[in-house]
C-alpha cells in the first residue's frame, strides 16, 4: 500500500477533508452560518453531510445564492472547513428549493494535463534524462518512504537506459514528515547538493533509496540528521563540489524549497508518495514496471514520438500492492 499522510482524502469531493474516526458518541453535527435561511440552510447541510459521508469534524458553509447562467437554478458556493483544510465547491440550486446539483465546468479548450504541469514549477531541479525530450516525468518524492524506494530502483536504471533521450526524469519533494522523521531534512540536504551538482543529487538520492538502513538504523533524530549531513558531505567531495557552500547550506537547513514542493504538491492533487506525473497524467503508488511503459508509451505517441522496443521480462515480478 502506498503510505498515505494521517488523513484519507475523500472522494471527489471533500480532497483534503479528515477522512479519521469520529470521536466515541460525537455530539449530532450542527448547520454552520451561512447566506442561505436556517431552514433551507438545515436541509443542504444534511444533504451534503449523508451524501459525502462528511466526519462530524468538517463545517458545512453555505454562501449566498447567486444568479445562474442555468434556467431555474441559482449558483452558490459550498465551503467544507476541516481541521486541515477548507475547500470552496461551486453548487446549483434549483428555484423550488428541491435539487442541489454539485456542478463542474470543463473548459474544453484548454489540456487539462498541460494545465497540471503549468502549476509544476521544475526550474533549477536536478534532472535525468534528455532536457529536450517532449515527455517529461515528475515525480514526487520522500526519501524515506519504502514505496519510493521501490519506484526509484524501477525507474533507475532500468527504465531511464529503456527510453534513453525519449523522456526526462525530475524528482520533487513531498515528505511524509508526520510518519518519516528524518524525510524532510534528507530533502533538504540533497537539495544542498542538487544547487551545485545534478550527478551529486542523483547519487544521494539512488544511495538512500537502495540502503535506508544507513539512516535508519541510526539511534535517535539527531544520530539520524547527522548520518544525512554525513553521506551528503561525502557525496560533495566525490563530485568535488564547493564545500564551504555545501557545509553552509547543510548546516542552514532552510526548508523553504521543500515546503513549497509540498504546497505545489497538494495543489496538484499528491497526497501518497510515490505520485508521478507523466506529461501532466497522473500515476499513484509504486506501480510496476509494466504500467510505467504503458503510460510512458502513451505519452510519446501523443507527442509524436515513436517508443522503443521492449524486450520481454525475464523475470516475473509481482505487482506491488497500493
């Protein structure tokens, strides 16, 4: 299973609502103010709360109607407001006060992957593969995750040799801080060194993914952090790097560039780690082998561009479980 942050995101919806037990004998949930009259206001609460199986910890907000481009509707904002997050949800209303439609609008002249990766800022991220290459793969990262470690040694080196200039690989951080102690200053770190060197980046991250033992066996979260600043001071000097800038960075710990990573992830949907995007497709969990080169096969024959021939497996290999 891919490793899920301490919430479950509900479907469609209620993203980012507290999905967790309600406490023993909660108190019945009660209508929120809002731009509806308390009557009406009762019903769609209600209404909302069955339908979506909202916790009683979420709020129900209702704005007020507006008119609607709809004959016989009125518009209106619904707002859920958990203890983590509060997302705003456009509804239509019927004018006897009898349907609640929850409405989408698709804009059909826009790629709605394309839009995806416009909110994914790589500028200045260590990359792997051909920075030219029309499909490109962003892959959301925690260097302690196992599931991780597992999608990393399937794309590395056996996928990016299989695609060679076709594709260009580039890792984003989204560490799982509440369950992996160590995961945000590991990004930090390989940070630190990506700034100066993409071959030092790659090295650490394909070390602590195929040896998590030499971090987490340490005692302790400072024996831990010290193993980090450790293996990524090695890690300069192999690449002969600017130790004084790597020492300052490491000793720093700035987390801006991971917590933005993490902002920008959530914006786009990623709330488990591994979640790859492939040319702006989204791809969860440690998916093996064989559906990264389906989905990678897909994505260049929609740019034009011809896949490779894939030898078959060798070995057997069982799909991981998500």
């Amino acid at each position: 299973m891919m490793i899920r942050r301490a919430f479950l995101v509900l479907l469609v919806i209620c993203l980012g609502c507290s999905a967790q037990s309600p406490p023993a004998a909660p108190a019945q949930p009660q209508p929120a103010a809002s731009g509806l009259p308390p009557e009406l206001m009762q019903l769609v609460d209600r209404q909302v709360r069955a339908f979506y199986s909202l916790p009683p910890d979420v709020k129900v907000f209702a704005g007020p109607l507006r008119a609607s481009e709809f004959a016989n509707y009125d518009e209106l904002t619904i707002t859920l407001d958990s203890p983590e997050k509060k997302h705003a949800y456009q509804f239509l209303l019927s004018h006897d006060h009898k349907t609640l439609i929850r409405m989408t609008k698709l804009d059909l002249t826009k790629d709605p992957y394309a839009e995806i990766m416009k909110k994914i800022d790589v500028s200045g991220r260590p990359t792997r593969g051909n920075k030219e290459a029309k499909v490109v793969v962003v892959s959301y990262d925690d260097f302690e995750c196992p599931f991780c470690s597992r999608m990393h040694e399937t794309l590395f080196p056996g996928i990016l040799k299989e695609y060679g200039d076709r594709v260009l690989f580039i890792y984003k951080d989204y560490p799982l801080e509440e369950i992996h102690p160590w995961s945000v200053h590991a990004a930090v770190d390989a940070n630190c060194l990506g700034a100066q060197s993409a071959d030092a980046y790659w090295d650490y991250a394909d070390f602590l993914h195929g040896n998590p033992q030499a971090v987490g066996g340490a005692k302790g979260r400072e024996a831990q952090n010290a193993e980090l600043d450790k293996l990524a001071s090695l890690d300069g000097q192999r690449h002969n790097v600017d130790a004084g800038k790597l020492q300052a960075c490491i000793q720093t710990q700035d987390e801006k560039v991971v917590r933005a990573s993490m902002s920008e992830a959530e914006a786009v949907g990623v709330n488990a780690t591994p979640t790859m995007f492939v040319n702006g497709e989204k791809m969860d969990g440690a998916v093996p082998a064989s559906e990264v080169r389906a989905e990678l096969d897909h994505a260049l024959k929609d740019a034009g561009v011809a896949p490779p021939e894939h030898k078959p497996d060798t070995k057997a290999s069982a799909a991981p479980a998500k």
